[in-house]
C-alpha cells in the first residue's frame, strides 16, 4: 500500500468516526481548500522571492508552512476522492503530459509563460526548469 493511500484511508476514517461525510461536497471541499491555500499564501505573500526560500527553512515559520501544506493536502486528497480521481494516477499522467509538452532539452533553466513565450531564470533563482 502507497503512502497515498494509506493517508487516504485515514482521512476517511477519520471523516467516517465522526460523520462528517455529508459535509464533503465537491464544492464544500473545494472552497475550503481554496481557503487553506490562502493561509499558506499569507505566510510568504510579503516576503520578496529571493528571501522566501531562506525563510521556510527557519523552524517557527517551517512548522508553520508543514501545517498549511498539510491542509492543502488533506483537503485535496478529499476532494479527488468524492470526484473519483485516482490522484496519483492523475498527477503522474499529468505529468507525463508534461514531459512531452516541455522537454527537458528544450526548457532547461527556461519556464514557459502564460500564453507565449519562455521566461529565462537565471541561476540566483535556483530552479532548474518548470
């Protein structure tokens, strides 16, 4: 059994002890994910770029950052779930999808755009593709 679905079946479990169910409508959850998404964005929205990788390592705001994640997670998990998407499935064919769609050999060090166009980054930015 896969970590994922290990931690699917506990969250099941842990919705199922407590009736909680009924209240997990694809849209309930979503909004409340959305919600989630927003306290994690409030914990870096005011930190310039450059500072914010330094910044969630430090221990307070690490702690902090795990927990928010884990929210996102836990509520994306349930919302993949009640729409009856295989969510490990769907991430890895989408990301296949995206190894064709952006090639390594062609986007290395450079991130697409909306639209049009490659934005390049530079090495100070510490990425290495999308």
């Amino acid at each position: 059994m896969s970590d994922l679905t290990h931690l699917a079946e506990s969250i099941r479990q842990f919705n199922a002890d407590r009736d909680w169910d009924r209240f997990h409508d694809p849209k309930s959850l979503l909004l409340a994910l959305v919600g989630e998404v927003g306290e994690l964005a409030e914990l870096l929205q005011w930190l310039p770029a450059d500072q914010a990788r330094a910044a969630v390592l430090d221990e307070g705001l690490h702690t902090r950052v795990g927990e928010e994640i884990s929210d996102v997670l836990i509520y994306l998990m349930q919302l993949a779930d009640v729409c009856g998407i295989d969510l490990a499935a769907a991430g890895q064919a989408k990301l296949e999808a995206a190894s064709l769609k952006y090639p390594a050999s062609s986007f290395f060090g450079r991130a697409p755009q909306s639209g049009s166009g490659v934005r390049e980054i530079g090495p100070e930015e510490g990425t290495k593709g999308p």
